[in-house]
C-alpha cells in the first residue's frame, strides 16, 4: 500500500500558470501548494508563509484578480489562472502606489506581512478606488500584521487611494 | 562646549537635520516588494530539511527510542537521538540537552530529530520512529509542584522551586495597617505568545575546515554564539551567527531553543547545510510563551490620596525548562515597587518547574502582566478614595531627578505630561461631568466606559547581564559612504534607521549615504542582543560615539588641506568647508588623500557604550538597572455589550515620554504595534493549556487581532530630553503593550461597575463577571 | 500531506464516477479552505482529490421562480452578486461575515455545507430561508431540504459519488424578512461562539402589530447540527408579535439548544447567548417595515 502511495507521489500533474503575466508550463506532483510552487519553482520569495492554513494573509496573491491565500490553493488546481504575485505589482520597476505609501507612511516594520498586505489593498483599490477607512479595514482583516497595530497601514492605503 | 563624550540631548538645540524626521526605514522598499530575504527564503546548494519529534506525553522515562525503519527510508540522511547529545546541559536554568535521552518534562520535548531531503520525507521518517515511555506521575499546577512530595521535574535540582524573588522597601507589613483604604484581590494571568508573522528558523552548515555558520532569527546573536557553543562544545571562535531579515520576534528570541543545537547537530552528523523551519503549529507549542501568573495582590492610600503601600506575591509557571523568562520578576517588581510614589513595597515571586511547556519572556519582560494588577489595584483605589483616577495618578505620579526607593535614578520624567495628554485627547472632563455618557450608546443594552492606566518602563537598557554594551564602528570609504557597523540586531523594529539618523546627525553627512551592517557576527562588534527596548539608546550612544571618532578622523586631515584648526571646520552636503570663509574640500576628497599618500591610513572610528548601570543586589534587588526610564499613560473609550459581555475598544490615546522622537514615524509604529499586543492580552488572545497541551496551536484559534478589532490608535509623543539618551532619545520598544490591558480593565469597570481580574476579558468573562455583579470581590470564577 | 491522485473532470458525471470509484477514500475539492487545512494536519489522507472547479454547471447563480445557488459559488461571488444582495440580503451579509476577504475567494457556499461543521455560518440562514439541497449522483438526482442536509459534525446525508450541485432558495413574498447573527471573539477570521437565523412571514394584524404568518428559528454552533429551535417557533407561528412572547421564544430557543464545551466558548455562555441572539433578532421584527 505504501509503496503504491510513494508511486502515486511520483506522479506528475502538468499544467500552465500565468504568472505576473509570464507563462509558466510545470510539471508538479499535486500535493504542491500554489504558494510552495511560486517560491519553490517559480522563485518568487516574495510571497510568504505564515501560517499554512489561511488565517494569516501573509501568502495573498491575486488570483484571477481576486486576493486569495496561495497556500490553500493546490497548484494543480490553478492550470490556466492568472495569478500576481507582490513582484507583479511593479510597473516598469516604478512601485505600485499601495507600496509608495506604505514605504513613506511607515506602514512597514518587520514587512513579513507586507506583500499580503499590499497584495489584499491593490485588489481593493482596483475594486473601490475611493474606500473609507472601515472599508480598508474590512479589506486586511484577514492579513494579520503584529508590528504595527494596523494605524500606518490604514493610513498608508488611503493615502495611496487619493 | 557640550560634553564631547556625549551626545547633545537636543533640550535647546537648534535645527536637528535629521534628528526628529519621520524618514521611512531602509529597507522599506525592499519589503513593500518583496525582495527582502529572509530565514525561510535563505537555500544552499544540498541543503536539507530537518524536522523534530516530540514527545507528547508529559512526563515520562524514555525506555527505547528506534530508528530502524527511520533510517532506511529513502531521502533520511540521518537520524539523531538523545544519544547523541554531547553530555552537557544549556539554557539560562542548566537544565537543558538538544535532545532528551533519559526522560522527557514536557510534551514538547525533542526526543529525536531527522535529515531527510524534503519535508515530506522527512515527515514520514518521524513516523517510523518509535518512542517507548515510561510515563511518570506529572504536575501541572505550579501551587502544586510546590507541595511536598509533588512529581520532581528535574531529579538534580533541590526541589521545583527555581528561584524566589523576595524584594522590599519601607516597611509594608505595617503600612497596611496603618493605610485609610485597602484594596485586594486575585489575579489570573493567561499564557500568551509572541506570535511574529515569520516563524522562528535555523540553518547550520560547516565548511571543511570545520567552521560553523548559523543563519538564525535570533536576537542574541553573540549568546546564541556562546550558547551553541555551551551545548555542543563547539569552541565559539568557530561559530558565526548570521541573521537575515527577521519577521518579527518580540522576545521569541531571547534564549537558545533545543531546534538550534539540533539543527547543527544535522549538519554535524549529514555533512550537508540543515535547516529546520518552525510550522505555525510548532511555533505555537515550541515558543517560549509568556508564562502565566497566578497573583495575590494589595495595595493601599491614605485619606488625602496618598499611595501608601503594595503588596505582591506570585506563582509563576516556567515550565519544564528555564529560560531568561525566569528573570522577569526583577521587571515586574519594578512596576510595584516604582510606578508613582511608593512609601512601602513588597513583592515576592515563586518561580517553579512544572510539566508544563517552557516559557520565556515576551515584548515587555514582565512588565504588561505586573502593570495590570498595579494599575487596575490604583483604579481601585481611586474609586474607595472617592477621587477622580486621573488626580489620583497625578498626585502619586513619578517626577523628573528622583530616585526610587528601589534604588531607580529617574532623571527625565513626563509621567504627569502623559496622563494629561491622554486624558484630555479621550475626553476625561466630560467623564466626571456626568454619568448619563454611560448610556449614550445607540443601543440600549451597550455601555459606554473611559479608563485609563500608565507604565514604568527602562528607557536607558536594562543591566541583566554582566554587560549592558554594544559596540560600533563607523567606516567611511573614498567615494564618502558612511558604513555603521553596529553590534544591534534589527527585528524589524526600525532601529537600524533610527541608528543610520544618529550617525548622519553626528557627521554631518546624508542619510542616503549612510549604510548599516548588523547581520553578522563575524563583522559586528559585541552587543547583547535586542531586548529590554534598549537598541536606539545604547547602539545610538556607541554609533554616534564612533560616528564621531570617524568624523574627527576626517576633520583633522581636512584641517591639514585647507590649513585651518579642525575646530573651523564643518561637515555638509559631501563637503568639509571653513565655517567663517566658505573654503571647501570634497568629503570624499578628504578621505581618498588620507589613503593615497605614503604613512597614509583610512577612516574608522569606533565606538562602545555600557550605560552608567549597575546590576541590583542580590539579596535586596535594588539598584539602578537602566540609564533612562520612558513613562507613558493610555486612555481608552470602550462599550460593553451587557447582555453579550463583548468589549469593543473604540478609541485609545497612547501618551508616551520617548525623551526625544528620533524617528516619529516609528516611535509611534513601536508605540502602536505594542498597543495591538496589549489589546489582544486584554481581549482574545489566550494560549489554551491543559495538561501540558495547548488547545488552540492556529491562529484561528489564538486570537491575534485583526484589522477590524483595532481601534484609531492616537498616539502622542512627549519630549523630555533625557540627558543620557542619543540626542535625549530614551527606549520605546515596549511599553506601548503595557498599559493597555489595565486601561482597558478600567474602562470596563467605568462602563460597568465590575472589576475583571482575569485576561482575557472574553464577552464570557464580562457577563459572568456582570451576572454575579462583582464589582469588589476578591477573585472571579464563571458560573 | 500524503499522496493523492488528483483528477479535475469537467462534467458532474465524471466527477461523481471518479468519486464513486473511490469510496470513502475520495474526496472533492472546492475551495479548499477546509479540505487542505485537513490534509496538511494529516486529518485527512484521500487517495483521490477530485477538482470541481472546471464543471461551469455548479458556478451558475440564476433566478428561474427560485434562486439556484450553484454549490461552487463563492462567498465573494455571493457577496457581490445582484441578485444575493436585492432578494437575499441576508446571505449577502452572512457571507461577508465569515473569514476573511482572502478566504471568501475561495471558499464556496457548498464546501460550507459539506464540511458540516456545526458552526458553518451559511447553513442556518439558508435553513431559515427554506432552501433544498440538490444532489446529484452517478445515476440519480434527490432533493433534500437542506435541514436533512446534516448528519452529524463533519457529516453530510451525501453517500459515496453523490455531489452537492445547488442549493435553491425559494423567492421570499412580500413581508418576509430574514436575519442571522452570530457571535465572535474577533470581528473577522473567526469562528461563531453561538448563531442564530431567524426568518419570518409577517403580516399587519393591527396598526403597530405583526403577526407571525411563519416562522424559522435556526441555530448554529450549538448543536452537532444545525438546529430548527421548533418550540420557539411554535409558540410564535400564528401569532402576534408581543415582547412578552418574544421573551419566551428566546428562552425556549436556548433550551433547544445542545451546546459544549470547547476553546471558543463555555456551554452556559453559548445557551445563553441563543436567547440574547433570538431575542434581540425577534424584537427587531416587531418594527419591520410592512
């Protein structure tokens, strides 16, 4: 039965994920978790485990423009996604303007939660360009920070929505 | 002329530059776009992954430990034991190996560890392994690990009580006899854990000469050297410590954990770099959680508001292992014996082995858990009194030059600027005005309550240890770039810019030419780690002492190639000009001739600071432990659901004396992510433990706040100049958790008429507390 | 995790046959939220995960008399659906009231339902709201009222191959109003202590008096199931809306309760909390617009 197992693991699940807009044609055995594709194959470090159960935010990235966590989406799952990372949010090297305001509004200490973060806030603002402070709130209750008590970071995404 | 040994304290100086300015931090970019590295991205060539079995069973000898079907199993490249322990002990308590060989204290002890080439094989290797215990009798309560002939812990220590701290002052037995008003009650205080985003990592890797790196989310680097060293008999001179960026720790890393030794214990026995990377899982049961306390409490005034008199006595749970967590009791008995005025004072603590999971110290040291019972006892003293709390605190507040009983020399001081501050920002006058404000709440069974609480924190480091320094040099190559290289240790809190300030202050030259090193061990002079909220101002004094000693360096051969006394010169803008006739050198400049010339040098300044501390006695436990102390007072609004128990925190003002702001910006993010933390000890965040097992190891489960549980934090920073801080910088890394739980204790009691004494004040607690309607009774139970 | 074969068929019928072929060994996947969590704690070792995100049919979200709600739609789908938000407010809100923005990509209306856990926070109102669950099998269909729905803690009515393909929800009539409330520690990512869905049809009987045509009292977490308080209802089915018969459908509804003991909350605390839920969600009827 083990033996059967083991094989099975050594089973390779084809697929092709569009990431930071780049085609990625992989080969991945089906346990492997969206986030442990892009940092592990994809080198994309920028993205973060935290928790590996969801409750944290620190893995958000955009999937199909949604902000989902990477680390409860199985990557064979996501054959045909587009998915952006927090290195997908520059734009010909210039920082998206969630990332400005964090970096000029101190919204950033020890940054860990950071790319969820902004990952989580550029979807809002592509949604709600104009959110209230409750809306930006609502939009990271779900990327634990424990640097920051949250102030600079509200402040830094409505300060990026102007 | 200002003390040349000295920073200037920034009382009546005149255009601070770079002092003051709210500059975002270094590495600011770098982690808003994900780039920074660190501990979980750091890969080597044939690195392995290491994974740790635990015990989880409570007490028990180890009969047999096999690792037959372990080691066969394809991808192991090795499979360790307690047998392979080296036969000495660590930790702060000497009562730690890597691996356990002869019995296990705890659920989470390492009994054995593997080396495989991913984590999945590695995963199923532990599963092959099979442990034999023999189960012994545990305890679990500390009250009852002290009883004669409770299960001993440790067979080679006299009993399981590790220590007493046994402090007084004046003579409190008989103060509170002789006091108008007495409070007393029981305090229960939770165990609860750092929780960093990042959880804790290590990867050991040898080169062939046998020289050991360690890339570590340590915060004592040079311990962790000396420690590691101590636990494997590694002679430390071969040991560097490398820390890459670090995803918070809050304490987390203050002591040497069993999964470092072990880890290069990996790499010993597999020649190959190992790296073991806590899950969130073992995050939650391996940490050193903040231990919990058990507190019987008093305290006592006189008619015309006087503090008169405290008392104190605590049981703390260490756990099985002792950590630097042991040492707290010196923090807290500073709160009860130093916050205001204290005629009489006395505090006593147990600190005693158990079966259960070893704690540790968390961002405070001590402090958040001594200042809840303190500041919730002077609220209830306050209300016995008939005096509003605000004047109450005020009267017995601390003042600037004096020196507590407890032998604290308290130089600036703006206690009283901060309970004024906070109180006026919250709305204070109209509290006293009125008791309707309870009711004006949209709903009729919403309360509304205002509280408020302060701390005594050190501001000036904190003499723990033998040493209280830190080391730094300043650097400056030919095209001008100044290099810090500071003993410090960046945790993410934002010193390493607010050390790249001082330094560009001290020279003269621009922060974007300022560079820091802090990451390694064999680069960095000395420090003893981050802690104690202590980097800007003892890294600040050493960085600007050497920022000095550079800048002299520049000045007096600048003096030569313009052929004027160094006293004429200053530094700006990457020049050396003549104050009074504007002739000019290129900063560069002056260091390229320094070099390229024959007899020629370089330019290097250094600097070491250890404050003008001592350790306190060690039988009365007094003395001067910091060269500095920060004050700070909170103000929250809260509203209580009175059916539901459920407590929203609307708004917090955080008035903190910081002595100068050499970075507002972060000043208040220090002040404000300790705020988060003091808001989940006061309402969500409780390590469930029962018999040496945590019930809630996600983060689903322990509570941390979310954006949505946060209030609008207002925070104000209160400038006091003190005259041995960095530009009159003092210490805030921690006390902005301190106060908070007690505020928030307080406003519930103004909202409605019952005094918690337990946290977390869970919507569960509030009602049981709102149904038995126990506003003075001494302890508190559920239904 | 261990091992698994993974499959993601494009049709129902291949799914069904897939997980038919495994048994209890096989397990769908929707969003994930729930089943990988298991699997990485080693709850859950599958030896098939079978996909259901490429068969459009179980996405659509469409009105035809009653609402089908296909079970992969999402809570944010659902959240920001037109026709959740103007006709079912209440799954609207109930949704943007569960985990987190990032979970809520994610997680489906039929995984909440699937998991069975006695606190999935959408099967009380969808309870309340009348809804059916619609299954569909290798070689069969049934529809179930989705209170028969749930066995047990973690168990559905759902046998080996059968699959959840939609949940329809009747159109409320006019004067039908439905609410949930539930209570947290924390103000997202959280789990409730205690829920409770109230539904009613009401009419005017006097100027200032509803009467109670219907009624649903449905609670959550308080129970290995979701639970029907039905001598609540009873007593308020019929007649007219009065503080005093509120108060005692609220006490009723905590004495339906079965709560435990666990890390969220204490079991007096959970059955008193149904009486202050019911209560408080049963006065505000009293002053619904009609």
């Amino acid at each position: 039965m083990r033996d059967n197992l083991l094989r099975m693991a050594k089973m390779r699940f084809p697929i092709l994920l569009v990431v930071n807009g780049e085609e990625h044609e992989l080969e991945i055995d089906p346990r492997r978790t969206l986030l442990q594709t892009l940092r592990e194959e994809l080198e994309l470090g920028g993205t973060h485990l935290g928790c590996d159960s969801g409750d944290c935010g620190a893995c958000t990235v955009l999937l199909d423009g949604e902000p989902a966590p990477s680390c409860l989406v199985l990557a064979a799952d996501c054959d045909g996604r587009a998915i952006v990372t927090v290195e997908g949010l520059l734009q010909n090297g210039e920082p998206h303007a969630v990332q400005k305001a964090l970096v000029a509004q101190g919204g950033i200490q020890c940054g860990y939660c950071t790319p969820g973060i902004v990952v989580s806030s550029v979807a809002l603002l592509r949604a709600n360009p104009n959110p209230n402070e409750a809306e930006v709130r609502e939009a990271i209750a779900g990327n634990l920070c424990r640097c920051t008590g949250y102030q600079k970071i509200v402040e830094a995404v409505l300060a990026a929505a102007k | 002329m200002s003390d040349a040994t000295k920073p200037p304290n920034g009382s009546g100086s005149q255009s601070p530059g770079i002092i003051g300015k709210r500059v975002p931090k270094l590495d600011a970019l770098d982690k808003a776009t994900g780039r920074a590295q660190y501990g979980h991205d750091v890969t080597l060539p044939g690195m392995l992954v290491g994974k740790i079995l635990y015990a989880n069973v409570p007490h028990a000898r180890i009969v047999s430990v096999d690792i037959a079907r372990a080691q066969k199993l394809r991808g192991v490249r090795a499979v360790i034991t307690g047998a392979n322990n080296p036969g000495r002990k660590f930790g702060y308590g000497t009562d730690n190996t890597p691996l356990k060989g002869d019995k296990v204290r705890c659920r989470r002890d390492e009994v054995a560890a593997v080396a495989a080439v991913d984590e999945d094989t590695a995963n199923e290797a532990l599963e092959l392994i099979r442990v034999e215990y023999d189960e012994l009798p545990a305890v679990f309560d500390p009250r009852a690990a002290l009883v004669e002939g409770a299960p001993k812990i440790h067979h080679d220590k006299p009993s399981n009580l590790f220590t007493r701290y046994d402090y007084s002052h004046g003579d409190a037995e008989r103060a509170f006899d002789s006091a108008d008003v007495v409070v007393e009650g029981d305090f229960d205080l939770p165990y609860v854990t750092h929780s960093a985003m990042e959880t804790a990592f290590c990867l050991a890797a040898f080169d062939l000469q046998g020289h050991l790196t360690v890339w570590s989310t340590t915060q004592i680097p040079f311990l962790l050297q000396r420690d590691l060293s101590e636990a494997l008999g590694i002679p430390g001179r071969e040991i560097r410590v490398i820390q890459p960026t670090i995803g918070g720790s809050f304490g987390r890393g203050l002591d040497v954990y069993p999964f470092e030794p072990i880890t290069v214990q990996l790499a010993q026995a597999t020649g190959k770099p190992v790296r073991i990377s806590f899950s969130r899982t073992e995050e939650f049961f391996a940490s050193a959680h903040r231990q919990p306390a058990i507190v019987r409490m008093r305290s006592a005034a006189r008619h015309d508001g006087t503090l008169w008199a405290r008392e104190a006595r605590l049981v703390l749970d260490a756990g099985a292992y002792i950590s630097w967590g042991a040492v707290t009791p010196l923090v807290m008995m500073e709160t009860v014996a130093s916050l205001y005025r204290v005629p009489h004072a006395k505090f006593v603590a147990d600190v005693v082995y158990t079966n259960n999971l070893p704690t540790g110290a968390m961002r405070g040291y001590g402090n958040p858990q001594s200042t809840f019972f303190t500041e919730v006892q002077m609220d209830e003293l306050a209300e016995k009194l008939g005096m509003d709390p605000v004047e109450f605190r005020l009267k017995n507040a601390n003042q600037p030059n004096e020196e507590t009983p407890q032998g604290l020399k308290i130089t600036s001081c703006g206690l009283r600027e901060c309970i004024t501050e906070a109180a006026q920002r919250i709305g204070w006058e109209s509290r006293a005005a009125t008791d309707e404000r309870r009711f004006e709440t949209d709903e009729p069974h919403v309360r509304r309550g205002v509280g408020i609480a302060c701390t005594l924190n050190v501001g000036g480091g904190a003499r723990i240890y033998r040493s209280d320094g830190c080391g730094a040099t300043v650097k400056v190559d030919d095209f001008g770039r100044v290099t810090l290289v500071t003993g410090s240790t960046e945790i993410g809190q934002g010193s390493e810019t607010a050390l790249a300030q001082i330094v560009a202050e001290a020279m003269g030259v621009r922060l974007e030419d300022v560079t820091v090193i802090n990451s390694d061990t064999s680069v960095k002079p000395w420090d003893v780690g981050v802690h104690a909220s202590r980097t800007t101002f003892i890294a600040g004094n050493a960085a600007w002492r050497a920022a000095q000693d550079a800048k002299r360096q520049i000045l007096a051969h600048a003096a030569q190639m313009l052929n004027v006394s160094a006293d004429a010169l200053e530094i700006g803008d990457r020049i050396v000009r003549v104050k009074d006739d504007g002739r000019q050198v290129a900063f560069d400049k002056v260091v390229r001739a320094l070099h390229y010339r024959e007899g020629g040098t370089f330019v290097i300044g250094t600097g070491w600071y250890d404050p003008p501390t001592q350790l306190v006695d060690k039988d009365t436990y007094k003395g001067n432990i910091s060269a500095a102390f920060g004050f700070g007072a909170q103000a929250v609004e809260v509203l209580v659901d009175m059916e539901t128990g459920k407590v929203r925190v609307l708004r917090l003002v955080a008035a903190h004396d910081v002595g100068r702001a050499i970075n507002p910006m972060y000043c208040e993010g220090q002040i404000e992510g300790g705020v988060q933390m003091g808001v989940g000890y006061a309402l969500t965040e409780e390590l469930l433990v029962r018999d040496g097992q945590i019930l809630n190891p996600t983060f689903l489960d322990y509570r941390v706040p979310t954006a949505l549980d946060m209030p609008e934090i207002e925070t104000v920073l209160i400038e006091t100049a003190d005259p041995e801080g960095p530009f009159g910088a003092k210490g805030v890394g921690e006390m902005g958790g301190t106060p908070t739980a007690a505020a928030i204790a307080n406003a519930i009691f103004d909202a409605t008429g019952v005094r918690l004494r337990r946290l977390p004040m869970t919507g569960e607690r509030v009602l049981a507390a709102i149904i038995k309607g126990e506003s003075n009774a001494a302890s508190q139970t559920e239904p | 995790m261990k091992p698994f074969e993974f499959f993601k068929p494009a049709t129902i019928g291949d799914a069904s046959k897939i997980l038919a072929d495994y048994g209890r060994e096989g397990r769908a996947l929707a969003g994930g939220t729930d089943l990988l969590i298991r699997m990485k704690r080693g709850q859950w070792t599958p030896r098939a995960v079978v996909s259901l995100n490429r068969i459009a049919a179980l996405r659509a979200m469409e009105m035809n008399g009653e609402l089908q709600l296909g079970a992969r739609v999402t809570l944010g789908e659902i959240i920001r659906s037109a026709e959740a938000r103007g006709q079912f407010p209440v799954l609207a809100r109930t949704a943007s009231k569960m985990a987190g923005v990032q979970v809520r990509s994610l997680a489906t209306v039929g995984g909440n339902l699937c998991n069975a856990s006695p606190s999935a926070d959408m099967a009380p109102p969808l309870i309340a709201l009348g809804a059916r669950a619609d299954i569909a099998g290798r070689d069969h269909e049934r529809i179930l009222p989705l209170e028969d729905f749930f066995v047990g803690p973690g168990q559905n009515a759902l046998v080996p191959g059968e699959i959840l393909r939609a949940i329809f929800i009747p159109r409320p009539a006019d004067g039908f109003f439905c609410s949930y409330v539930k209570l947290e520690h924390r103000e997202a990512m959280d789990i409730a202590i205690a829920g409770v869905a109230v539904s009613a049809q009401l009419a005017k009987s006097a100027a200032e008096i509803r009467n109670c045509l219907d009624v649903r009292i449905v609670l959550g977490a308080v129970a290995p199931v979701p639970r029907r308080a039905k001598r609540a209802e009873e007593i308020l089915r019929g007649n007219d809306l009065t503080r005093e018969r509120i108060q005692e459908a609220a006490r009723l509804a905590a004495s339906e309760a079965q709560p435990i003991d666990d890390v969220r909350g204490s079991a007096w605390y959970r059955r008193q909390m149904i009486e202050v839920l019911t209560r408080r969600q049963l006065l505000a009827l009293m002053t619904a617009p009609l």
